[in-house]
C-alpha cells in the first residue's frame, strides 16, 4: 500500500479523528476508519516521553498555527471534564 495515499483527518460532523484511503485525486475517501483512541493515545505517549508525571509540548501545524499541549495524569476514578 502506498502511505502517500492515507490520509488522517478530523471530521467535524462526528467529532472523531479519521484514517482514509484516498483515491488517485487524493480528496475521494474510498475507505475510513476511526483512529481517535490511537491518534489521542500516540499524542500522550509523545507529549509524556520522559516525562511521567505531566508535560507541556508547543507545536506548530503546517498552516503555521501555534498551540501548547498539556498532558497530565489523573486518577480514573476522576470523571472527565
């Protein structure tokens, strides 16, 4: 499989993050799956390397938008914001 040919992608209509197969023209989705669990879990895994008990990662998307990324642990027994 060619990966120049996968797109992921946040839909806004579902609110979950989307993994594609795109067609020769690159806009045509020919098949999609959610990947919101494992793109949220590799972004924590990434933002907490080295650091176990919470970190702050500024990043820059390709547009040039700027934003800081905080991860911390919680108790489970905490309920979700």
């Amino acid at each position: 499989m060619d990966l120049k040919k996968i797109r992921i992608d946040a839909s806004p209509l579902t609110n979950r993050i989307r993994i594609a197969r795109v067609g020769k023209d690159g806009t045509v989705a020919l098949d999609t799956r959610d990947a919101t669990g494992e793109c949220i879990g590799a972004v924590i895994e990434h933002v907490l390397h080295k650091a176990p008990k919470g970190a702050t990662l500024n990043v820059t998307r390709g547009d040039g938008m700027a934003y800081e990324l905080t991860v911390k642990p919680v108790d489970a027994a905490t309920p979700a914001a």
